[in-house]
C-alpha cells in the first residue's frame, strides 16, 4: 500500500462518526422531513379546496389546483418513503450500538474471568480442599478428646424407648386417677333392730293395763 493510500485512509478513519453522532443526525433528518409533511398536507388540502371552489366556475383554475395538489402528493409519498428508510437505519444504529456494548461487557468479563482461571490450578485447588477435610477431622478428634470419653458412649436406644414407655404410663395413671368419681358416704345402719308393728301394739297394750291398775 503507497503512503498516499495509507494517510488517506487513516484521514478517512478519523472522519469517521460515531455511532451516537450518527443516530442523531438521522433523528434530527426526520425531524425536519415531519415538518415538511405537515407542510405538504396544508397545501393539499389548500388545492383541493381551490379544486372545488372552481369546479364549475373556472375549470382551468380548478384543473391546475389539481395539478400542483397531484405534485405535493408525489412529493409526501416520497418523504414517506425516505422517513421509512431513515427509521430502519436509526434503528439498525441502535441495535448495533446495544450489541457493541453487550460484546464490549461480555469480552471484558471473559478477559477477567481468564485471569481468575490463570492463577488458579486444578491440582492446587484440591490439594486445598484436601487440607481443608484434613484439618476438619482433626479439630473433630480434638473436640471429642476435649469433651471426655463419657459424653462419647453411644446411648442404648432400647433403654431409652423402655424409660419413655414408663414416663407416658405414669403420665396416664395419673390422668386416669383425676378422672374417678368421689365414693358417696352411706349413714350408718343402727346396730339394734328397728320396732316392729307387733311391739308397737304390745306397748300400747301395757299403758292401757298401767292406767287401770292405778285407778
């Protein structure tokens, strides 16, 4: 490549925009085409109002009304032709833009994730691991040591299951015993026999026999 090719093409790179620069010019272009089609409207419907004032009257004039009306129509399908093409750009832009960020973001986190990986190893990490369970298994046997041999006897399930059997029965005599009812007390039967009607009669009889002796 000439040196002549070379500087024009470096010139030709620092002219280069940017993608923000370019979306904006292109927003501003649509902005100024919007006012123009506002424009172009009035003056349609200006010419068809002329159209029809002399419609019957003065059908030159009528007929150039609708002449220059059909040239404001042409013009306004070719603004709306050229908005539909700008708004495909733009949007095209900012796409591009989002995804030059996104690969931008993505690269750099690689790149760091890269250097993270460099500085570890696959062999170092599980000899770490490695130390890791060992120094556990020690503080493990250190603390069992610490605590005594008595706290470390395995515990007879069978006894246990055997004393919470006699816990609950207990509970439930207790529970058994508030639920019975107070024994009423019956009166005393009176050890002598109770007077018959017989003796009643007998009794009555001695009276009688006492009252006419004393007369």
């Amino acid at each position: 490549m000439s040196m002549f090719k070379r500087i024009f093409k470096s010139a030709n790179k620092e002219n280069e925009p940017s993608t923000t620069e370019a979306i904006q010019k292109l927003k501003q272009t649509e902005e100024m085409l919007e006012k123009k089609q506002e424009y172009l409207e009035k003056k349609i419907d200006t010419e068809n109002t002329v159209a029809k004032k002399y419609a019957k009257t003065n059908k030159r004039l009528a007929l150039q009304a609708l002449k220059r009306r059909k040239r404001l129509e042409k013009q306004l399908n070719q603004i709306d032709g050229t908005l539909s093409t700008i708004e495909f750009q733009r949007e095209a832009l900012e796409s591009s833009g989002t995804n030059t960020e996104i690969l931008k973001n993505m690269s750099y986190a690689a790149k760091a994730l890269k250097s993270v990986h460099e500085q570890l190893d696959v062999d170092d990490v599980q000899d770490i691991m490695d130390d890791i369970h060992e120094q556990t298994e020690i503080s493990k046997e250190i603390s069992e040591a610490i605590c005594g041999v008595g706290s470390n006897q395995d515990l007879d399930e069978d006894e246990l299951n055997a004393e919470l059997e006699a816990i609950e029965q207990e509970v439930l005599d207790k529970e058994l015993v508030g639920m019975e009812r107070p024994t009423l007390e019956l009166p005393n039967v009176p050890a002598e026999d109770l007077p018959t009607k017989a003796k009643s009669i007998q009794h009555e009889d001695d009276l009688e026999e006492l009252q006419a002796w004393a007369m």
